[in-house]
C-alpha cells in the first residue's frame, strides 16, 4: 500500500467515525424522534463503498489518464446504484422509517460525494506530480 492509499484510509476511517458518530449525537441529543435503530447501517455503507473507492484507484495504472477518469465515473455510477438498492430495500424491509433513513442516508450521500471529489482530486495532483518528477530525472 502506498503512502497515499493509506493517507486516504486513515482520514476516510476518521471522516465517517467522526461524522457518523457525530451525526448519532446530534439526533440523539437534538431530534430525537428521528433516530432509528438501523442507523448505524449508512456510516458502515459508505464508509464500505469508500474502501472500494480507495482500493479500485490503489490498483489503477497512473500512465494511462482516460482509464482513471473512466475508473472514477464508473465507481460513481456503482455508487448510485447501490444507493439507490440501499433505500429500495429499506424501504420494502423498514415503510414506517424510510422517510427519516432516506433524510439521514441523503446527508450521508452528499459528505461521501465530497469526500470522493476530494480523493480524485488528490489523486490526480498525486499522478500529476509523478509525472513531473519523472520527466525531471
């Protein structure tokens, strides 16, 4: 595991026991009629498809720009897809709770698409600076 790869996990594992953890507080504390017993489920789901992220670009080949951008719309599309199985099942399993989960599981969502436009940028400023480094030795 490189230097980023494990720069990336330290600060995703931080980032989602931290806001999940804290997003518990504040519901619990604040409002809370919109707790609900499954909650732990979003910050372990995307803290899940956060790993898959971090993995897939760990084994991406750095040389080729247009596979890493492919890479980074595919897993996007992976993550749509399972967000959107995530809340259907919910749904059929939990009809009482599905407002308050897809309220809270919609939050989750937007701190992970940050987070995930975040370590692509990273990413390729990382691969950029390679590049650069190599053509200057």
């Amino acid at each position: 595991m490189n230097k980023m790869s494990r720069y990336f996990l330290i600060y995703h594992t931080n980032l989602f026991l931290v806001t999940g953890l804290g997003l518990w507080f504040i519901l619990k504390r604040f409002l809370p009629y919109m707790l609900f017993e499954s909650y732990p489920l979003i910050p372990i789901f995307f803290y899940l498809l956060g790993l898959l992220f971090i993995y897939v670009f760990n084994h991406n080949n750095a040389n080729k720009p247009a596979k890493v951008v492919n890479r980074y719309m595919l897993m996007r599309m992976i993550k749509l897809f399972a967000s959107a199985a995530t809340l259907f099942i919910y749904w059929i399993v939990d009809k009482a709770n599905i407002r308050t989960f897809a309220i809270i599981f919609a939050i989750f969502y937007f701190i992970y698409l940050i987070w995930e436009t975040f370590i692509y940028l990273k990413m390729e400023t990382y691969i950029k600076h390679k590049e650069n480094h190599k053509v200057q030795t």
